[in-house]
C-alpha cells in the first residue's frame, strides 16, 4: 500500500546514488532549484544555437562566407542530432545528473572554443565550437519530460515541463536581442573581432557558471517519488530502448504526434534562422528590429507555454489544447506571410508575436501529450523521437525557404511553410487523446492490483501496440 499525501514536501535529502522510499509519495523542495538550472542551462545553449543567424549578414562579413554557409552553423544543431540520437537514450541507463552534466560540460566547452575563431580566417574554428554545442544539445533535449516526470507531482507536471521548455526559448529570444547590440554591423573586421570576443567571452563565462551550478544542485532523482505513476514506473518501464522504439512505432497516436510535431518545431526552427534575411530583404538596414521581431516571436511564446502548461495542470485536454493551439498556429502563420511585405514594422512586430503565442507554445504540449500516449515507455525514448523529427523537417525546411527566397522572395517561402502547417492540423485532428499516465495517477492505490489483476511484472502490450483492457480497466 502506498502512503499518498501529494502536498506534503520533503526536505533536502535527494540523493544521486540513495534508492527511492516507493513506500510513501511526496514532493522535494528541490525540485524547483534543478528544473531552474537545467532551464538556464538549456537557455545558454540555445542562445549559441540562435547566435549567427541573428545577425547573418554580419557574420558573413567578418568571415567572408556565404549566407548558407552562415546558416548551416545554425543547422548543424539540426544536423548533429539526427546520426547522435541513441546518445539521448543514455538518459535511461546514466540518470539526470550524469547526463547533465554531459550536456552542460560540453557546451561549456564549445563556447570557449569559439574564443579561438576570432580572425576572418578561422571559420572553421566556429564550425567546431558551434558541433561541440550541437552534441551539447543531444542530452540536454530529452530532459524536460524526464525532469518533469520524476521531480514534480501530477498536479506540477505539466508547468514544470513548460518551465523546462522555457528556458530554450528564453535562450532564442536572447539570442535574437543581445547579438545585434553587441556586434554592429561596421565594416573594420578589427572592431568587429573585438565586439564578437565581447560577446564570445559573456556566453563562455555564462556557461562556466551554469556548469557549477549544475554540479551544486543537480541530483539523480528524489528519495519519495512525487506521484503514483512514478512510484509504478520502476516496475512498469523496459529497460530495453530498441524494445520500446518497436513498441512507440505501433502506437499509431504516438506516430501521428511525432510527425505534426516535427512539422510545427520544424517550420519554428527555419523561421528562426532566416528570420534576419526575410526582414531585411523587406527592411534595408533594419538588423536590430530584426532581432527584436525575433525576440518578439520567442517573448510571445514564453507566455504561451507558461499558459498551456498551467492550462494542462488543471483540465488534462491534453488533445483539445494541442489542436487548437495548432490550428491558431497556422492562422498565425498565414497572416504573418501576408503582412511581411506592406512596409510596416508595426504590423510584423503584431503578426510574429500572435504566431509566436502558439507555436513555440506548442512545444511543451507536444513533450506532455507525447509522456501521455506512450506511458510507462521510459521518457527518454519517446522525447528523443519526438526532437529527431524537427531536426529532420528544419533543415529540409531551412534549405527548400533558402533557395525560394534566393529565386521567388520571402512570401512563396512562408506559403510553403503554411502548406505543411496545415498537414501537421489534419493529422493532429486524427490523434486520440489516450491519457494513460493520468489513468494510473487517477486509481485509488488500494485497489490497483485487484482491478489489473496482474502484477507489475505481468504488464503486457498488445500488437497493436497499446495497453490491453487488463492494463486500463474502465473507470
């Protein structure tokens, strides 16, 4: 029997390497110091992500490269993720902490890296740094849901996933503000060496700081599990990722996410890294408002995922919320491709933020529901398949808006980013809402074993690659 008191927090006592009490469920006071510090530390290497594109012409410059060759430092964090994907599965074997520091250790390392790429002739030293962030960015991706799942109770989960998220898009909101005020676009390549080590040596500071802090408060997981279904999971989940690949792949739910996903985190990501060269082919000179339009996508965002997450938290319409935060993802999309070119930046300061709101406020809706459909499957898992997508649809997307751009401008572009926003609705509109990990925290733990009537170690998954009735009994 499990002594359930969901309010009650416990002291500081987590432990890296303690095993867990699954005799008694209660919250951390920890909890909130590790999802801030991953949060921070996923926002450092997402700013490294967006850091070239913000300010592509200026870069190119300094350089002298070309406007693709720029934005491939962009698209090796897509590029890097795909061949490196079975590292995110490490999570499962390692824990949180080892796979933190991984991720933190590395980006530490690829900012200061950069710091040796300041001559025009060194190019290649800040493709190397800018990998070594990319590889970074394999460990930290699948951690919000993990982190979630195992530090937060039911009632928490789906706000500190957001929170988790957030910290991402903070990192891309910086990235598209701070750049453009450090670096001015001049013509000395001496002056501009000097701005870009400015800003080279804040973000190399910045992430040596957040490796420490990530060796201070980061611990494996809490002594009491947070919730039923975490209590459970130990016993629930394969520890066999190929196993569990097969399994989420005849999830037909989970597929159908997967997909849309990739599609809206795609179109974001090719959004972002041409974002400077849309502005400015519509608004000569206009480098800085170009990076606050950035900013402004990425603020917006922020508030909607602080919204869903807390909206998520109190109604569960997990499938609901995500379709139509889809749908206004594509209205949005629609109405900013058509207002780009009226000669206002007004008008794409409102249009950007409005499609901001929703879709990067999809992205921890996509993490959340994903935990849901494929529960008790190790987060790991799932997450990683869920980030592979939009790695593989960015870059496709980066380089088919590239050559549009280059041969028929910037609205036939956008068009052929709001055609696949529209698939990624219809098969959205097909996907189940199939809340598996709600049913679990939802059972009254005095009856769990009569109403399965099979142990943990009986758990079983049919072939069509969902839980039998034995498992989900009606309620």
């Amino acid at each position: 029997m499990v002594n359930e008191d969901p309010n009650q927090q416990e002291g500081d006592d987590s432990s890296s390497s303690g095993p867990e009490d699954l005799s008694v469920i209660k919250v951390s006071k920890r909890r909130w110091a590790v999802v801030l510090v991953f949060s921070c530390s996923s926002m450092c290497n997402a700013f490294q992500w967006i850091q070239y594109g913000s300010i592509n012409n200026i870069f190119m410059n300094f350089y002298g490269v070309s406007a693709f060759a720029i934005d491939w430092l962009s698209m090796c964090y897509m590029l890097t993720y795909i061949p490196l994907l079975p590292l995110s599965w490490l999570l499962e074997k390692f824990g949180l902490r080892t796979i933190a520091l991984t991720g933190s250790v590395l980006n530490c390392l690829g900012a200061w890296v950069k710091l040796g790429s300041l001559k025009p002739n060194l190019f290649p030293v800040t493709v190397l740094g800018q990998v070594i962030c990319s590889v970074a960015q394999v460990f930290i991706l699948g951690m919000p849901s993990r982190i979630a799942s195992v530090w937060f109770g039911p009632n928490e989960v789906s706000t500190a996933c957001s929170i988790a998220v957030l910290g991402n898009q903070l990192g891309i909101a910086i990235g598209f503000l701070v750049p453009p005020v450090l670096v001015p676009n001049i013509q000395d390549r001496d002056k501009l060496a000097y701005h870009i080590s400015i800003m080279f040596y804040i973000i190399g500071g910045v992430a040596t700081l957040l490796f420490i802090l990530v060796i201070i408060v980061f611990k494996e997981k809490p002594k009491h599990p947070p919730s039923r279904a975490q209590s459970q999971k130990p016993a629930l989940t394969s520890s066999d990722a190929l196993s569990a690949i097969i399994r989420l792949f005849k999830n037909l739910n989970f597929v159908l996410l997967v997909i849309s996903y990739g599609l809206n985190a795609g179109a974001l990501y090719a959004l972002c890294t041409l974002l400077n060269r849309m502005v400015i082919l519509h608004y000569p000179g206009e480098e800085v408002n170009a990076g606050r339009i950035g900013l402004t996508i990425i603020i917006a965002g922020i508030l909607g995922t602080v919204i869903t997450g807390i909206w998520l938290d109190k109604t569960k319409t997990y499938k609901e919320t995500t379709l139509v935060v889809y749908i206004m993802t594509l209205v949005g999309m629609v109405v900013y491709t058509f207002t780009l070119n009226l000669g206002h930046l007004w008008v794409v300061f409102i249009t950007t933020g409005t499609m901001g709101f929703f879709m990067t406020g999809y992205l921890p809706l996509g993490f959340e529901f994903a935990v849901e459909l494929t529960y008790p499957e190790p987060e790991a898992v799932s997450a990683s398949l869920l980030n592979v997508c939009p790695q593989v649809f960015g870059i496709m997307f980066t380089i088919s808006q590239d050559q549009i751009i280059g041969k028929y401008g910037a609205m036939p572009a956008n068009i052929f980013l709001c055609v696949f926003l529209t698939l990624g609705v219809v098969l959205t509109a097909f996907i189940k809402g199939d809340l598996r990990r709600q049913k679990v925290n939802g059972k009254n733990p005095k009856n769990c074993s009569s109403s399965w009537g099979l142990p943990p170690d009986g758990l079983a998954w049919n072939s069509e690659g969902v839980m039998d009735r034995v498992l989900w009994p009606a309620t």
